[in-house]
C-alpha cells in the first residue's frame, strides 16, 4: 500500500513538474548588443535635437525637448542598467558634430540623459 501512494506521489509530482516548470534564459547582453543599442540612443537624441534646433527652438528648449523624447522612448529597457553613461555621453557629442554641425555642445549638459 506505501508502495502505491509513493509511486502515485511520484507520477503527480513529475506532472505537475512538466506542466509548469518553464525553461529560464538568460538575458543576451553581447558587447555587441549594448554598442548597437548605445548607437540608437545616441542616434534619437541627435536626430531629436538637430530637428528641434532647426525649427528656431532656443538652446535649452531644444536639449530639454530632445532628453525627454529619448527618455521616454528608452526608459523602460532592460539593457538601460548595463549603458556606460561617458560613452554614450560621447556618441551623442560626435553625432552632433557630424550630422547637424554642432560643435561647442557641452557634455556637462547631458546630466538629465538618465534611463531608471
């Protein structure tokens, strides 16, 4: 009789095993992954700003309007806890330069560019 509540136990138990235990992965963070994410980033904001800019919008307006729209758009990423601020701090800074000919853009001013 022990015998079959044990076996009987033993069957329910793997079952219930099958049914519900579902496979963990982990979360894919290549080097690779978090440059090209850091890209896009970098990307928005520079295509955010140079828009801004270009409209007549002043200086603070325009980097107000650019930080909110990237932070709204990246604030819930799981890879935001793994981004090296200074890099892409800096990524910003060269793409300024290069697509909208912004050259004396202050780093300092990118404090607020924070992902929580």
């Amino acid at each position: 009789m022990m015998i079959l509540i044990k076996r009987i136990f033993t069957i329910f138990f793997l079952t219930l095993c099958f049914i519900f235990i579902r496979p963990v992965y982990s979360l894919d963070t290549s080097s690779k992954t978090l440059e090209q994410y850091t890209k896009k980033i970098s990307n928005k904001f520079t295509r955010t700003y140079c828009n801004t800019s270009k409209f007549g919008i002043s200086y603070e307006g325009a980097l107000a309007f650019a930080i909110g729209e990237t932070n709204k758009e990246f604030k819930n990423n799981k890879l935001n806890n793994l981004i090296d601020y200074s890099l892409l701090k800096n990524s910003i800074v060269d793409g300024l330069e290069n697509n909208c000919q912004i050259y004396d853009f202050p780093i300092s001013s990118l404090e607020k560019l924070e992902f929580d």
